[in-house]
C-alpha cells in the first residue's frame, strides 16, 4: 500500500480552491499584524515528528488489546505505515525504534525502504521494563538501578546493543526511560537505586560514539506505584549533569502528576540547555497515551509557547528530538497519529504567533490582562489553512484525515495484511 502521487493529486483537486481561498485571507490578516508568512510556512515543514515503530499497531492495557485490522507485522511494515503518515502530511519524516521490539533483520533493506519514504531514523529506545524470553537475569527488581550488580550490566549490556544498532541504521541518539522502582515502602533503599542509576548510566554514555546524545525520561508513577528511581525532571536533570554535556533530559507529557506546570518544566530546562527531547501524548489522569490535542490543546500551545522561545533565546539546546508517545486503544492507529500530528503542527503554528514583543511589554508594565489577551489571540485563531498550505506546497495532502478515508487505505491494508495481524509493541 503506498499512496499514489495521482490519486492524491486528484483528491487535493476537489479541496484546492477552498483552501486558496481560506490561507489568503488568513494570510492577509496575518500579515496586518506583522507576521512573516513565508518564515512561518518553512519552519512548519522544516518540523518532523518521529513515529515511534510500537505506535503502528494497537496498544492496550493490563487488562487487555482489542486488535485493529491490518496492522503491520515486520518493521518493514512498519516503515511502510510510516511513509503513509509522510506521504500525506510531510510531517512524519522520521521513525523512533524500540530495542528489542524492533530489530532490523537486513540493516541495508530497511535503511533503503527509510530512504524511499524520506524517514531517517531518530532515537532510539531501550527497553528494560520486562525481561526478554533468553535472558539469564531478571529485571523483577530493577534494571539500571538493580542492587545486583550482574543484572546492572546485563542492563547496561542491553543498552549499548541498542546504541550498536542504531549506529548501523543513522541513530545519533539514545533514549532511556527507567521503569526502575519499588511498590512498597521500605523495598529498596533510595540512596543506592539512585547511585546504581547513575553509574550504570555514565557506563552507557561512556559506550556512545562522540556524536550521539543521551536523552533520560523521568515518569512519576508506573508501572511501579510507591517510588520510581527517576520520578521528575529534576532527578532526570542531575543524572543528565551527572553523565556528560551530551546527555539531556527528556519531557514526555504523560509523565507528570495532573496539573503539573509543564511549560514552566521545558522553560527552566532550555535556560539551562539541558532538554534534549519531547514526547507527545495528551491525558486525563496520568500517562494515558491519548491522542495530542485531544483532552488539553490550551496547554499544549503554552508549552509550545515555552519551546518556541527557548528554541530563538537559549541556543545552547541542541536541536530537539519529536517524538509521539501514544498508545492507540479504540481508533486506528494511522487515524490517530494524523490527528496527532495535525495537533501538534497547530500549537507549533499558533505558539509562533504570540505577539512576543507586545507580551514582553505587558509583561513589564504589570498589565496582566493585556498578557492573557495576548496570548489568547494568538490561541484563537484559525491556523488550518496555514498548515494545509504548508503540507500541499511539499507535495502532502490539503486534508490527510479526509484523504486518507476517501483512499480507504486501513481496507487496502487489510486486504494486503490479513485482518487478525498483529504488530509488536505495547
Ligand atoms: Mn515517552
């Protein structure tokens, strides 16, 4: 299944008039206010978010997966799904692996089909949650943290596999996220999971070529629920100073208590050039892998507020990693990675065009109704058109979910694939 450039063209055909009609008098009224347009349509196409290879199929919960049909069963498949999401947006250039769900069989084929579909590959991902079926060790009580020093290197062990592959496939980045952590009081003891941690984590950055990065995740809570090794970003922050200058935290939404002020989060962390990555997810209560925008797009436009502004003033940041975090539970997976995607090309969109010159002067004369005014307005508008346009003029879909529907691609899929397929992942 691949998306034909002629049949995409004929169905851009039939939306092309309306949306030349919406971008120029959005464009109008934008560049009354002083915006640059032309900047603005460039830095959208210039952002690629990476696919995760566990987001292709349907996720689940402890309780259960209701399969989805058709879903990819090789990471060529995989890839194949990917270059669908590119094809019609022109935002999905890039695919995040997760070691050892994804392990490529012929390093040069999977590198072509990548290359085919203009996707590079982004970091990748270690997985030391769950004990692999020819492990001689266990991660039941830890992994990076363990007290056992033989399970702590056969972590580490895992985790320089993983830099290994990626280096074979372009990687320049690693990505860990501890499960490490206790369910009960008086399990384990704080000081040593700590110690253990980082040093089985300066091992790993050791192992990294020069030109790599080390991206560490903290998350609260779970899958263990009285204490996790890296609960915040600040223990993430310390273990990154701890590391090395390449080595940097990572923000994933999900992984903060409810109402946690995330943007305050990415804004103290690129003044100190230290966040490195971000994953994408919207929730309700936790880490509920929801589809971005869907629940909170108010706070996901402050946070990109935070991300804009620390990517013009703190340069010392290296360029961020993108990555969706989803688990797709009720809807197709392709369906809801567009949606994803489109919510996060409309707060990148809408954060640039806070007025930040007029915010600042708010701001210093104590005007704090101006401020929300501000920020406000720039929240409210309509800023579709502007990424459709942005999408067309690449070659992408006027409206990827529509296309994507009228082209029935999960049938087609399911033809090619069977129906009870099922893909590697959570
Ligand atoms: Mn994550």
């Amino acid at each position: 299944m691949e998306i034909r450039k002629d049949i995409l063209q004929e169905q851009n055909n039939k939306q092309i008039q309306d949306l030349e009609d919406d971008f120029s008098r959005l464009a109008e009224k934008l560049t009354k206010k002083g915006v640059n347009i032309q900047r603005l349509l460039q830095r959208l196409q210039d952002f690629q978010v990476a696919i995760p290879s566990w987001a292709l199929g349907a996720g689940g919960t402890r309780f259960g997966r209701f399969g989805f049909f058709g879903e990819p069963t090789s990471l060529e498949e995989k890839i194949d799904d990917i270059g669908i999401l590119h094809a019609l947006t022109k935002t999905a250039g890039a695919v995040s692996l997760h070691i050892p769900w994804d392990i490529p069989n012929d390093y040069a084929a999977i590198k072509e089909k990548a290359k085919e579909h203009g996707i590079f590959f982004d970091a990748v991902n270690s997985n030391t949650f769950q004990d692999q079926s020819n492990a001689q060790l266990s991660y039941r009580h830890g992994s990076l943290s363990s007290m056992d020093k033989e399970v702590r290197q056969m972590a580490v062990q895992h985790n320089n596999d993983v830099v290994d592959i990626g280096k074979k496939l372009g990687s320049k980045s690693l990505t860990v996220w501890l499960a490490d952590g206790t369910n009960f009081p008086g399990q384990r003891d704080f000081q040593s999971s700590l110690l253990n941690t980082e040093d089985s984590l300066k091992k790993i950055y050791g192992h990294m070529p020069d030109d790599w990065k080390l991206f560490i995740e903290y998350k609260p809570y779970e899958p263990n629920f009285y204490s996790t090794v890296i609960q915040d970003w600040g223990t993430s922050f310390m273990l990154a100073n701890a590391c090395g200058e390449r080595a940097y935290t990572l923000v994933d939404l999900g992984h903060h208590l409810p109402n946690t002020n995330i943007e305050q989060i990415v804004a103290t962390l690129m003044l100190k050039g230290k966040l490195g990555g971000f994953h994408f997810n919207d929730s309700k209560y936790g880490d509920d892998d929801l589809t971005v925008g869907s629940i909170k797009p108010y706070s996901l436009f402050l946070i990109f507020n935070e991300l804009v502004n620390g990517m013009e003033r703190n340069k010392q940041n290296p360029e961020l990693a993108w990555m969706i975090d989803a688990s797709h539970n009720i809807k197709d997976p392709l369906e809801d990675l567009l949606q994803s995607l489109e919510a996060i090309q409309e707060s990148y969109a809408k954060a640039m065009l806070i007025d930040q010159e007029s915010l600042l002067e708010a701001q210093s004369k104590g005007d704090v109704v101006q401020c929300q005014e501000i920020l406000q307005d720039a929240f409210r508008t309509d800023v579709r058109p502007l990424l459709a346009k942005a999408r067309v003029d690449l070659g992408g879909a006027v409206n990827p979910l529509k296309i994507y529907r009228a082209m029935e691609v999960r049938n087609k899929l399911i033809a090619e694939r069977g129906k009870h397929t099922v893909a590697t992942g959570l």
